[in-house]
C-alpha cells in the first residue's frame, strides 16, 4: 500500500504514526543539535580570525 504512494514523506509519516515514533520529540532533538553546531561554529570563527593575524 505504501509502495503505490507517490510522496515519500507522508509514506514516513504514516509510518512513523504506525509504529508510535514521537516524531515531534526527534526534531527537537534534532533542532538543539544544530544550533548547538552552530553557537560552537560561530565562537570557533572569531578566534580562528584573530590567530591569522597575529601571524
């Protein structure tokens, strides 16, 4: 039944409703990881910047 539906993404969540995946639980999860990616990516930069030119 799956198989014949053209959209994969309501193919997941149907599927992900099926098996009582708490989807909403996952992208918040997903979510703070990133923006933690993103808070430690944009403090690395500043001090990257200041270490070329001090050489």
């Amino acid at each position: 039944m799956a198989a014949s539906r053209s959209n994969s993404t309501n193919v997941l969540k149907d599927a992900a409703a099926a098996y009582k995946v708490d989807t909403d639980a996952i992208t918040a999860k997903v979510r703070q990881e990133f923006s933690a990616k993103e808070k430690a990516k944009k403090a690395a930069q500043p001090a990257a910047k200041a270490t070329k030119k001090a050489a």
